[in-house]
C-alpha cells in the first residue's frame, strides 16, 4: 500500500512538472509569435534606414566633406554645420541645385540640380543620421509637460522676443518684414519654426536650443499668449503684468484725488 502511494506521488511530480514544462512552452510560444513579426518588420525597417544612410555618406565623402567637414560640423571659412539641419533643408538645396556648391560666395545660387531626387534622400538621411534633424519628437506632449515654464521664459526673452515681442505679439523687422504674433499657435507649429527657422526667423537646431529648453519655450509661449491666464489681471495691459495695472490704478487714482481736492478748493 505505501508503495502504491508512493509511486502515485511519483506519478503526480511527473504529471505536474509535464505540466509546467508545457504551460511554459505556450507562453514562451506566444510572446515569440507576438512579437517576432514586429522584430523582423522593425529590423527590415532599420536596414532600409541604413542602407540609404551609407549611400548618402558616399555621395557626402565625395561632394560635400570638403566643405562641411567629416562628420557635418562645418568647415570655418567654407561651409556651416549641418548638424541639426535635417532631411528637409538638405533636400531643398540639393533638388534646387543649390549644393554642392560649385564655388565658394556668399549666398549658393540655384541651378540645374546635380543629383536626383532619390540621391538627394540618401543625402539627407546621412545629415539626419548625423545629426537628427527637423523632426517633431513623438513624445513632444509629455516634454512640454514635463516643460519649466520659467526657464521657457528666459530662453524666450534671449531668444524670441526681440522678433516676437515679448509678449509674443509680434512686430516689425527691417527690411519691410514682419514676425508674426504667436497667438493661436499650436505647440507643433511652435516646435516646426524652431526646427526650421521659416525666411527671416533664424534656425534653432538642437545643439543651440535642446528638445527640452524648445519644449520650455513652448510651455512659456503658451502660458503667456494662449492659455488665457493674463498676467495682468482684469484689464490687459500689454500684458506686462500687475506692477503696470497697479501703476495704472495709481495714476487714475492720484488723478481723481487731485479733481476732488480743486473741486473742493473752488467749493470754499
Ligand atoms: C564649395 C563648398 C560647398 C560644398 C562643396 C557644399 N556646400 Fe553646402 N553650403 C556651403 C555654404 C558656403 C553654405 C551656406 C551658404 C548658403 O546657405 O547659401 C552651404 C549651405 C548648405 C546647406 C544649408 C544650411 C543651412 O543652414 O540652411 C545645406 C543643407 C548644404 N549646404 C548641404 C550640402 C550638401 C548636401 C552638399 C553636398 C552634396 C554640399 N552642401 C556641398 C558650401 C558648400
Ligand atoms: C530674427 C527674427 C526672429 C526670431 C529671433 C525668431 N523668429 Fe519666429 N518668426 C520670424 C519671422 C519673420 C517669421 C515668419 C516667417 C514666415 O512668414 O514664413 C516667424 C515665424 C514664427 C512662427 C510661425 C508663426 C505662424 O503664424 O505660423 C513661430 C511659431 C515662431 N516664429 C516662433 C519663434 C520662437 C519660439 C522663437 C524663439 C526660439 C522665434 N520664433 C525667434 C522671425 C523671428
């Protein structure tokens, strides 16, 4: 009898380590078939990236390091860093013949563009894989949360507000141009200009202004101009905030004490 007992433990050890093993196997089964057809597209994805990323650099060796340096950091005296610039500008100034530059001047004049459209890519995949580039970050909502709204408002005012105004209102530059108000902007559109500096308004690439500081300027951008908090209370008054209602307030009350004391003056 305690054999029997024994050997139906036996049994059951077994049974339950079959068990196990097999439970085991689903799972491990699973996960696999759930995530190796994302690896494998991911993996075909990367490679596609890379290989236009290496023609790009032979293309780069052999047309555009002589002026923008080994890895697109410039050359002093011949041509600026692309770091940061992305596909986008690269792109623009190959298809419009503009790069490679036949000959150093001041401004590349545009002309008979010197690769195709599909070089012109690959060229601009090997900037971008240098140096990132005018790409709007996927997680630019969580940035601009996490964002420090004063440390926005410093980068703003060294940065922005001599075009912008400070209260991002605008205003007029020379030579007839105009920066617009930011009023109504979105955070994307805020991020975009920064990236790619639109006709007259600089280039903020991410080695002068950081996904983090752009991300604080759009936190301070929108607290000042779009979130209705008005800084200045009641009344808008430029919105220059409460030392300029009180002063306001100030004036419009010494005014109104003056009137009553010569109303008195004359009364008596
Ligand atoms: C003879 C020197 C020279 C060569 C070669 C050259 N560049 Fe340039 N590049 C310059 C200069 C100078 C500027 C700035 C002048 C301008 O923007 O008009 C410039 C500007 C650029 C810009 C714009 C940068 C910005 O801040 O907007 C891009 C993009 C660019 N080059 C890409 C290339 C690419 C890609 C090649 C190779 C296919 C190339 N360049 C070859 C001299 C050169
Ligand atoms: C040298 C002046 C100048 C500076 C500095 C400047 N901008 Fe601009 N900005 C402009 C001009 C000019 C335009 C309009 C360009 C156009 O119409 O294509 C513009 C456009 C914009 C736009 C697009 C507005 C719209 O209505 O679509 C945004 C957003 C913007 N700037 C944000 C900024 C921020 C943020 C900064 C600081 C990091 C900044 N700008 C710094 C001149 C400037």
């Amino acid at each position: 009898m305690a054999a029997s007992a024994k050997r139906r433990r036996g049994w059951r050890k077994r049974l339950g380590a079959l068990a196990r093993f097999t439970g085991a196997l689903v799972i491990v089964g699973g996960l696999y078939s759930a995530f190796a057809p994302s690896l494998y597209a991911q993996e075909a994805e990367d490679n596609a990236i890379d290989s236009e990323v290496v023609k790009g650099q032979e293309l780069y060796d052999t047309s555009c390091i002589s002026c923008h340096g080994d890895n697109g950091e410039g050359v002093e005296g011949r041509g600026p860093s692309l770091i940061g610039i992305g596909s986008g500008a690269v792109e623009f100034q190959v298809n419009t013949g503009r790069m490679p530059m036949a000959a150093q001047g001041a401004q590349a004049p545009s002309g008979e563009p010197v690769f195709t459209e599909e070089e012109a890519e690959w060229l601009g995949a090997y900037i971008e894989y240098l140096g990132g580039g005018a790409e709007v970050p996927d997680d630019l909502e969580i940035l601009v949360e996490d964002a420090d709204t004063a440390e926005g408002g410093d980068l703003y005012r060294v940065n922005c507000s001599s075009c912008h105004g400070f209260a991002g209102g605008g205003g007029a530059l020379s030579s007839g141009a105009h920066a617009p108000d930011l009023i109504g902007v979105s955070d994307e559109e805020l991020y975009q200009a920064m990236l790619t500096g639109p006709q007259n308004m600089p280039v903020f690439a991410d080695n002068e202004l950081t996904p983090e500081q752009k991300a604080d300027i759009i936190a301070y951008v929108q607290y000042i101009v779009n979130d209705d908090k008005d800084p200045g209370g009641v009344f808008d008054l430029g919105r220059f905030g409460p030392s300029t209602e009180g002063l306001a307030i100030f004036l419009v009350g010494i005014s109104a004490l003056l009137l009553a004391t010569l109303w008195i003056a004359g009364k008596s």
